[in-house]
C-alpha cells in the first residue's frame, strides 16, 4: 500500500470547509478536512492506477499524530456524497462504502448492506474476532460464534442468516 499524507492545519480547516461545501458537502470544518483529504487520496489513487495500470493501488487517509488509525468522515444522514471505498463512522464503528451514492437518514450503515460494510483493517488480518453482520470476510479469515472458531473457505460479505453454523458452505470449524 502506498501512504499519503495529507496535513490540513487547523487555521486551514475553515478554508478546507468551504472547499468541501463549493463541491457538495456540509459538516463541520474537522469533518470537512478529512472529507477533502480523501477527496485527493482518491484523486492520486485514480492517477497512479491509470499510470501504473494496476488496480492494487489504494491510498489510506490517516489522522495525523494516529498512524494506527485510519481517519472516517462521521456518517450523516443528510446528504453527504460517499464513492466507493470511502470510509465512515457509524455509531462507533468505522464502515466501508460498498458503492457510491448520497447519504439519506433511511440509509444508516448496518440497515443498508448493498452499500455499507464493516471495514476491518488489513493490520489485523489473521486476528480471531467476534462474528458479525454486515462484515466482509476473506478466504481463511477466522471468528469466534457460540463459543467456537470458525475459519472462512468462501470470500464473501455477511448477513442475517448466514451464521457459521447456519452456512458450511462458506464456514468450517477451525481446529
């Protein structure tokens, strides 16, 4: 992966705001900076695919001073534009967009599975974690549900239903 950083200083966070709203976003001045980061990480991930032509190109925006962390616009109800992996956070957790599309209030992450996914960070790749819905899942990702470990054969989002114990198809018992 390819890391860009990209620093919008506190006294540029107004600037930054108006920059976002002129292309169709609304929040706050924080929100704006980060939205008009991802905004150029998008733009540089789309110019280094074209040049390279490649498509495993994809430009992570971090919040300064937080390398371990990945920065999220908060998630709103009212209209914000999101593209394709744009990241966003949602009632603590951090979801990834499945497709592009403007937010409405009916539209929350967890509601709409065709265009929310829980992201997972690719650092804790290999890690066991708790089962749950609305989770993309790799070929040998492993989970925890109902006291036993499960490890996935069949890459594929998760959704009511589709519990480890409920679909052998895409869960085995790791042992």
């Amino acid at each position: 992966m390819i890391r860009v950083t990209v620093d919008v200083p506190a006294e540029e966070l107004e600037a930054a705001a108006a920059v976002a709203e002129s292309e169709g976003y609304e929040g706050s001045p924080e929100q704006a900076g980060r939205w008009l980061a991802s905004q150029y990480a998008r733009e540089l991930t789309s110019r280094i695919r074209a040049t390279h032509r490649s498509k495993a190109v994809r430009i992570a925006v971090q919040e300064a001073g937080e390398p371990d962390t990945v920065a999220a616009v908060e998630w709103t109800g009212d209209g914000l534009p999101l593209q394709r992996r744009d990241l966003v956070e949602y009632d603590g957790e951090v979801w990834e967009t499945i497709q592009a599309h403007t937010t409405q209030a009916d539209w929350s992450p967890p509601v709409v599975p065709a265009l929310f996914r829980r992201w997972r960070d690719p650092e804790e790749a290999g890690e066991v974690a708790e089962w749950a819905t609305a989770t993309a899942y790799e070929i040998g990702d492993r989970v925890t549900f109902n006291g036993a470990t499960y490890r996935c054969i069949q890459a594929h989002t998760s959704q009511d239903g589709w519990e480890p114990t409920n679909v052998p198809a895409l869960w085995v018992v790791d042992e």
